[in-house]
C-alpha cells in the first residue's frame, strides 16, 4: 500500500521538493497531515523526507507523529482542529503543508490549509 501511494503520488512528491524551481532547503519544511489508520503514512513520508536513503535530508515533520500534541488537541480544542492549531504553533511562510485525503473535504484537513494559507504556508492536496 505504501508503495502505491507513493508511486500515484509521485508527480505531488517531485513538485513538494521543488518550490519554484529551486530544490526545497534550508528554512522551508514539508508539513505532513493525514487522517485515520494511514496517518502513518504520513508519518513515514516525513521521516523519507528528514531521513532518505540517499541525499540531502529536508525539514519535514508529520503533525500526527505526536499522539500527546493530538490527543491533547483533539480533547481541549477539537479534532477539527487538531492540525490547525499545530501550524499556528510551528508553520513558518514558505513551508508546504501537504494532505492526502480520501474524501478531500475532512474538516480538519480544511481547517489546517485555512490556517497554511493564513501563515504563508504552501498547501498541497491530493484526493486518493
């Protein structure tokens, strides 16, 4: 499953790692979010990104990587908002958020690229 997500999403992958033609370095970060039993996904796809196998690492982070930061989320503010309120906290302008979603209209995949656009962020979805 992994690696079929990976192959269909290859075109998304490729363009998140080039922002305007130039490689993605230094202050930018590839922000991963997911829903469900295929957030690890998202998890793994931020370590390809922070750790490959070959080549320059790139600052990702996976914002279902932290069941404490979600659970206690999701418990005080809402699972609406369990991704939005992780980039006010840590999304800097310039950053790519990507999603991949099923359905493409989970609220808190919405919420998050309201709050991606807000801070400047580059938001990137694909529908699986």
């Amino acid at each position: 499953m992994r690696r079929s997500t990976l192959q269909v999403n290859a075109d998304l992958l490729n363009r998140a790692r080039y922002r305007d033609g130039t490689p993605l370095s230094g202050g930018w970060a590839l922000v991963h979010l997911r829903n469900g039993g295929s957030c690890t996904d998202s998890t793994t796809l931020a370590g390809l990104f922070a750790r490959p196998p070959i080549g320059k690492p790139l600052p990702a982070w996976s914002l279902t990587a932290d069941q404490a930061i979600v659970t206690a989320l999701g418990n005080d503010v809402g699972f609406e908002l369990v991704f939005a309120r992780q980039l006010i906290a840590r999304a800097q302008p310039g950053d790519i958020a990507i999603a991949m979603s099923t359905s493409g209209n989970s609220p808190n995949l919405l919420a998050a690229f309201a709050e991606a656009r807000h801070a400047a962020c580059t938001p990137s979805v694909r529908r699986l």
